[in-house]
C-alpha cells in the first residue's frame, strides 16, 4: 500500500504525480481519485452517525471535500467538470494540453450570457450569483454552467464562505485563473498524446477504451495516441486474454499502487 494522502501540500503533489485524477472512484473510468489516495481504499463511506443521531462527514470524505475547493483556491490543482463526465482533477502542468484537447468552443444562448457575466464581473463567482447576473432559474442555470466547464470556459475557483450554512463553489473564467499556464498550447495531436500518456501513468494500465472514456475523445484518436507513446517509449504494450493494454514503460502496473492502492476497476465495454 502506498502512502496514503494526509495534507493540502501532499494532495497537491500527488495531483502533480498522477496528472489527471478523479474526485471520488467512478467505475467507468480507470483513473485513481484522491478519495483513493485519501482512504486507502475505493470504498466511499461519506458519513457516520453521532450518538445524538446526526450525521457527519468521515475523516476522508471531509478532507475531500474541503480540498476539491482548497487545491483550485490556490491553483495547487484544476477542479472540474474538464475530463471524464465527472468532476476530475488535473495537474497545471497539463492545462495546457487540456486547452489544445477541448479547442475552441462556440456558445450562444443561456451558455454565452453567464460566459460573458463572468468575464465582466472580472472575479469568481457562486452559481447563484451567475444566475441572477443573467436572470435565469436554477436549473437552466445549473446546467449552463455545468456545459461552460465542459467546454473549459468555467472551472472551479475556491469557496464562498459568507452567510450561514454551507459554502458555496466559486466559478471563474478557465483563462482568467489558469493565464499563466496557458501560453504555451499545444497541437491538438501533441495534446492528446500527452494527455493519453498521462492517463496511462494515472491507471498504471489502460486500453484504447480507458483513454477515450477518460479524455472524451474518439477511440480512433486514442489508439493512434498510444500508439505513438508506443514509438516514443513511454508506454508498454501488455495483453491480458483477449484485451489489449499499455502500461508504463519499464514500470509495470505500479502507477496506480503508487497513488492510491492498487484497485480493478471494472473497464467499459470494448
């Protein structure tokens, strides 16, 4: 078992490690979660009773989630709807090649209004505070923004604090917050190929499928990205029965025991 994830500072390393990760463990997807490097384990257990009867977070699930807010509040980590169809985590260094990845998006409607609202009021902002920028319910809103952070327009920014009860994600403008990791981006080609080795290295072993599902992309993309890692000596092809897998290179499967424990993960449909 490798060790297990305790501090902001070790959090933030290990998202540097892996690259691309998720929040908690998602059985259609191949990547580790910093649950996993939290707990030990891929078993989410978000809460317990207390002897008055309440429930409260576990240890784990409340490092969590106070770090998917702490780690993009001081750009320590990208926190998002970026990768897979679940919020993920992405290293700064790969920001970059995310950016090359997603390309330029068109918007119009609902999703252009709240991109402009944001970028006009110059600051994050909560969900609610976007919403009533433009004057729309939460649900139309929710899933605008939800669409912005696919698209990379918006990405998670910290928490807001003020009021009673819970906190409230701040949303900001992917550009505004992540500039200074941005001048440099790469060919869409060059992009995938890093992203794809990166995913490897995350799951410590990945099939054509695993990649595309991880970076919403063709399979036929990321088998040509493997493909050229291949040629470039950062993965290693490896069979298991009839499934075709790479890993990498020189390192067996031990990526993933290294951030997180190792776990199968049940892979999709190939």
């Amino acid at each position: 078992m490798a060790v297990r994830v305790r501090t902001l500072e070790q959090a933030a390393q290990w998202v540097d490690d892996v690259g691309v990760a998720l929040l908690f463990p998602n059985g259609d997807y191949v990547l580790p979660s910093l649950w996993e490097a939290v707990a030990g384990h891929a078993d989410v257990q978000w809460g317990v009773q207390r002897e008055d009867g309440k429930w409260e977070f576990t240890p784990e699930t409340a490092r969590v989630w106070d770090w998917k807010d702490e780690l993009p509040a001081r750009k320590l980590a990208c926190v998002g709807l970026h990768v897979a169809r679940t919020t993920g985590l992405v290293a700064p260094r790969l920001l970059g090649a995310l950016c090359a990845l997603v390309g330029e998006q068109e918007l119009d409607g609902l999703e252009l209004e709240i991109a402009e609202a944001s970028r006009e009021l110059g600051r994050p902002a909560t969900r609610r505070e976007l919403r009533l920028l433009v004057g729309t319910d939460k649900r139309l809103g929710d899933r605008a923004i939800n669409a912005l952070q696919r698209k990379l327009i918006l990405t998670n920014a910290g928490l807001d604090t003020e009021g009673s009860g819970w906190g409230a994600t701040l949303h900001d403008r992917f550009d505004r917050r992540w500039k200074t990791k941005l001048k440099r981006v790469p060919s869409r080609d060059d992009a995938i190929a890093s992203l794809a080795a990166a995913v490897v290295c995350a799951a410590g072993e990945a099939s054509i499928a695993d990649v595309a599902a991880a970076l919403k992309i063709r399979r036929r993309e990321a088998a040509a990205a493997l493909d050229r890692i291949q040629s470039e000596g950062l993965v290693s092809p490896v069979s298991r029965g009839d499934l075709q897998l790479w890993t990498p290179a020189g390192r067996g499967s031990s990526a993933r025991s290294r951030g997180a424990g190792s776990r199968s993960s049940p892979r999709r449909s190939r």
